[in-house]
C-alpha cells in the first residue's frame, strides 16, 4: 500500500506542480490572479483527443501540435484580454474567469459534453519494488521532472531567466534597467501556458476528457499556490507534493470516503495558512507588509 | 416642515440623476405585480431580489475591505442548511415556523463568517482570495460525508413555503431586499454624520496603513464587515431555501460564489447600487437566454468579457460618471448637462 501511495503521490504531483508552477510565475512576475489557468490545461487535453484520436495523428506529432496550439491560444488571450485590465485586481480575476467559462462552452459547443478519452502514448506496464507503473504513469512523472528542470536551468541561468527573476522582484527597477517589461510579462505568460498545456497533454490519456474537467485541478492549483506561497517556485513544487500526498492518503485509507479528497486537501492549507499566513515559502514584499 | 422635506428631496434626491433613476426604478418594483401576472416572471424577480441582497453583501465584505471572498456561497449554504434542518425539525426537536428558521439561519452564517475570519483576517490580499475558496467546497465534503442530516447530494426537501402566493412571495423578497440594501448602503455611506463605519471602511480600502496610522483597529472593522456581510447573506441563503422548498449542496457551489463577484464586478464594485444594477441586468439576462440553451453560458461569458474589457470600472459607474459631474469647488453633485454648479454656480468646465 505505501508504495502505491508513493507512485501515485508522485504522478499525481508532477502534474499539479506543472500547473501551480505556471499560474506562480505568471502571478511572481505579473502580480494577476489568472484564473482561466486549467482552461488551458483542458484545452491541450482535448488537443490531444482530437489529434491523435479523430485524425490519427502519430503521437509526437499530437502532442507538439498541441502544446503549440494551445500556447497561441493562450498568448492570443493575454494580448487581447488580460494585457488591457491588468492594472485593475478584480477586474483581472473575473475577466479571465469569464474567459475560462468561454472555453469550456466552446469545447462543450465543438465536442459536445460526452465523455471522451484519448489513446495512450505507450501502452503496458511495468514493476518496480513490488508496485505495478502504468508506463502511462510513468511518462507523465518523468516528463513532468523534465519539463520543471528545463524551467528551473531556464530560471537560473538564462539571461532570459534574470530577466523574468528581476521583473518579478521589482517592476519598475527591472524597467529602468533596460529591460522590456510588457516583453517579459508576455514570455512568461507563454511559458506558463505552455506548462499548463504539457500538464493536459501528459495526464489526457489517463483522464475521462469533459468540458467541465478544468475545475477539480483549478482548485487544487490554488490551494497549493496558497500553501506554497504565492510567486515563490519552490514552494508552488512542493506544496503540489503535499497536497498531492494528501489527496492519495484520503483516497487509500477512507476508500468509502473518496470524495473528501478535495476538502482533507483545502483543510490542510487552511491550517498551514493559520500558522503561517504567507504560506511555506511565501515572499513578503516590503510595500505590501502588513 | 413639509415644505422643508420637500425641498431636501428635491435637492438631495431629484437633483441628481443616480437617485432619482434609482428612487423610480424601487418605486417600479412595487407595481410590477399589479401588471405582471406570469408566475414565471415573478419568479423570476424574487430570485433577483434574493440575489441583490447576497450580491450587496459580497460587495459589503470584499468591496469595501478591498478583500476578495471567493467563498461567499458559504454564507448562503449554511444559512440554507440551518433553516432547512431546523423547519423539517432533524435531528432536533419540533418543526420551526418560518419566521424562525431564517433569521436563525442568518445568525449561523453570521457564525460562520466569524470563523472564517480567524485564518481570514490574518491574510491578505489574493491569499485571502484563495483561502476563502476553501471553505464552501469543504463544507461540502462535510455535507457529503453526513448523508444522514443532510440529506447527502439530494440536500433536504419540502421545505414550508415563504406564503400561500406568490405575488405575497413577490412583495416579502422586495422588501426585505430594500431593508437590507439600505441598511448595508447606510453602514458603507462615507458622508454619513449618524453612523462612522462608512468613513471607515473607505478609508480602510483606500489604504490599510495609513488607517492603522490613523488609530483604526482595521482587524474589528474587517470582522465588523464579515459579521454584516455575512448575515445578510444569510438572510438571502434562507429565503433562497424557503422559496425554492429544497436546501441543497448547490447552494455551496464554487458558481454561486462567483455569480456574486461576477453581478457585482459588472454593475461596479464598492459601491452597493452596482451589484443591484448588475443582478438586475444579468440574472433576467440569463433566465432570457434560456432560449438558446447550447450557447447561453457561452453569451453570458461573452458579455461580461466585453463589458469589463471597455468599462473595468462597471457598468453602473460607467453610466452614472456620464449622468453626473462633480463641482470642483463645493463637491456637490449635477446633473452632465449643467455647465455652471448649482448651488455655487462655479464652472463645471
């Protein structure tokens, strides 16, 4: 039993760390709340069923297509939405709300609601310490693994990477420094949607695809940002950990009580947050010091 | 004196536009049913008038603190919750009468907003935003995990009706919906020489520090305005199960939430008369597209997008800074086609 905790802990964390990690970065540098977040996610799922499974396309081939395609999509929403209201909060907060909603009645207008699911990439599987790995499984962890070193070296060591670690700690110093910030905002919003749409294409072959899908990680995404601290990216990693270890513990040992998964896992952040109100590894920034 | 009170109307009321359209407009609620009888549309209002009153609280909470509560549905849920199980009388005792189980209702969402508010005022900003998501959608596992009180996802039915019809059903959610409205207008109302909370509370959204500077214990004014908000929340929460007969896990759900920042975010946040016009505006709006069900979200969304990507300050602010105009000298309102102030007479220009 534990170790089918661990697989399933690590799986079911990569994925969300996937998530947390784009909405932290676009949050860390932007300082917008971008809620249509998991639309993308949905949509590269989707990306997936229609690629590989309507056109039977090869599975690269799908998945590069995908991540491309819902990477525009998510670029075109910030230039012709979220860009022009980003100085106002909850104007934000709502529009891509709205926005989120928008995609899911288009995906429910273009595939209808039924349910849907798309072809495994490898089928098979294997046995490692005694626990059966659905090579499906496996993939989505190490890809997940990779996808977040690529952003961590990309973070650390780039100049881009500088860049987008400069603008977020101060805007208006990194701007009189010479560097382009609506240039840098409109990157990272591309690489967080590019995040969130690997996380859909990774998990889509595993998952029942509906339009209404996006909701159960837009949650989870938030109570780990939260746990985690906002804008911090080793917090948003290991706070998806956590709060993934705590779900597969609710689902493991109360198997009659599955459905408190979601609650077990927002009671825990709200009892972190009590102890500590900035989350694990929050950053306090000076002018918004209580 | 009457004389004098007809003069103070006319000056504070009928001078400016805002008032005058929003006087006419409650004078019109009242008639309404005098004309329409098609208990779809009156029903149609009554759950516009409940959604006002949950609408106006959000803005009081989140509005006036600059603190966004994305899980105000919780209000509204327990207070279902609390009237249902008290009027069908499990586990406890006899069955409570109707103008019992709501305000008891009300009280325990007042309850709950106060402990929300022991990891709530300790956060800020969108931390507060997400934590406050958290607890609807828990209390919802709680719901589904006690089936045998609850009612599990049925919820709990046949609840008694608010009155016999519904043109009384009408005018009960009209009034307590002006009574609440005022009373949250009254308490947020920063020019009010009676009551200081609406001096306060601005001064609070316009800058935390600076109010502590000031000597303000922003805590008890932020738990002041969870414990308002959160009763009359309350008190739409206990219509809304009385009316519909069935308190139901629904009444939690993350889009109640939302549909309350959505009305308000559209009529004009902070300012109370936005989340009216908002419901108004949009919840008739999506009892209309019912026509068109495939795309009714989907033109909802549309609309909300469009509208806040060209007025971000609401439509209801929108309309009125075109209707009225500020004189810079005296502060005093006029009507935008003034071009001197009516009382100094001093340039609008």
């Amino acid at each position: 039993m534990i170790e089918g905790i661990i697989v399933n802990t690590l799986v079911r964390g990569g994925v969300y760390a996937l998530l947390a990690l784009g909405f932290s970065l676009i949050f860390g540098v932007a300082r917008v709340l971008q809620l249509a977040h998991t639309a993308f996610y949905m949509i590269a799922a989707y990306g997936i069923f229609y690629f590989a499974d309507m056109l039977g396309w090869p599975p690269v081939l799908s998945i590069l297509v995908s991540i491309i395609v819902t990477t525009g999509i998510g670029l075109l929403t910030y230039k012709l939405v979220i860009d022009r209201v980003r100085e106002h909060h909850v104007t934000v907060m709502l529009i891509t709300l709205a926005v989120a909603i928008v995609f899911q009645e288009l995906m429910l207008i273009a595939f209808t609601g039924q349910y849907r699911s798309a072809p495994s990439f490898v089928e098979g599987n294997f046995t490692i310490l005694g626990v059966k790995v659905v090579y499906q499984h496996a993939l989505i962890f190490i890809g997940a693994l990779v996808v977040l070193a690529i952003i961590w070296l990309l973070l650390s060591k780039t100049r881009l990477g500088i860049a987008i670690r400069a603008t977020a700690q101060d805007t208006e110093v990194a701007n009189l420094m010479g560097i382009n910030v609506s240039t840098i905002l409109f990157t990272v919003m591309g690489i967080a949607t590019a995040l969130a749409a690997v996380a859909g294409v990774l998990v889509a072959p595993t998952l029942v695809l509906e339009p209404h899908m996006l909701w159960p990680p837009f949650v989870m995404v938030m109570a780990i940002i939260t746990l985690g601290g906002l804008g911090s990216v080793k917090g948003s990693i290991i706070g998806a950990f956590v709060l993934a270890l705590v779900e597969v513990l609710v689902v493991y040992l109360l198997p009659t009580g599955a459905f408190l998964k979601g609650a077990a896992a927002l009671l825990v952040m709200v009892i972190v947050l009590v102890f500590r109100p900035e989350g694990l590894f929050g950053v306090v920034f000076e002018e918004e010091r209580l | 004196m009457l004389s004098r009170f007809f003069r103070d109307f006319q000056g504070d009321v009928v001078a400016i536009p805002g008032r005058l359209i929003a006087l006419v407009f409650f004078v019109l609620l009242f008639f309404i049913p005098l004309f329409v009888q098609q208990p779809y549309i009156l029903r149609t209002l009554i759950f516009a008038n409940m959604f006002v009153i949950f609408a106006v609280s959000w803005d009081f909470i989140s509005g006036y603190t600059g603190q966004v509560n994305f899980g105000h549905a919780l209000f509204f849920g327990v207070a279902a919750y609390t009237s249902a199980m008290l009027n069908r009388g499990a586990p406890l005792g006899p069955d409570w009468p109707i103008w019992a189980t709501i305000p008891i209702g009300a009280i325990a969402a007042t309850v709950a907003g106060v402990l929300m508010c022991l990891p709530a005022l300790r956060l800020r900003g969108p931390y507060l935003a997400l934590v406050t998501l958290a607890f609807p959608l828990i209390l919802t596992g709680i719901i589904f995990a006690n089936t045998q009180f609850t009612g599990g996802e049925l919820g709990i039915p046949n609840l008694d009706r608010i009155s016999e019809s519904r043109t009384t059903d009408y005018y009960i959610s009209l009034v307590v919906m002006l009574f609440s409205v005022f009373i949250m207008w009254k308490f947020t109302d920063a020019r009010s020489g009676l009551i200081r909370t609406g001096i306060i509370l601005h001064a609070i959204r316009e800058d935390e520090i600076a109010a502590r500077a000031s000597g303000i214990n922003t805590i008890r004014y932020k738990l002041f305005a969870f414990i308002v908000g959160g009763f009359f929340a309350g008190v739409a929460g206990g219509l809304y199960a009385h009316f519909m007969r069935i308190a139901g896990p629904s009444t939690l759900e993350l889009t109640l939430s939302f549909q309350a920042i959505i009305w308000t975010v559209f009529g004009g946040i902070v300012s109370i008369y936005g989340a009216v016009v908002g419901v108004y505006f949009l919840y008739p709006l999506m009892e209309f597209l019912r026509v068109v069900p495939e795309f009714r979200m989907l033109i909802f969304a549309g609309i909300v997008v469009i509208i806040l990507l060209f007025m971000p300050e609401g439509i209801a602010v929108w309309i009125r800074d075109k209707l009225e105009r500020e004189c810079p000298r005296c502060k005093l309102t006029n009507v935008w086609w003034r071009s001197t102030c009516r009382a100094c007479s001093a340039s609008l220009h």
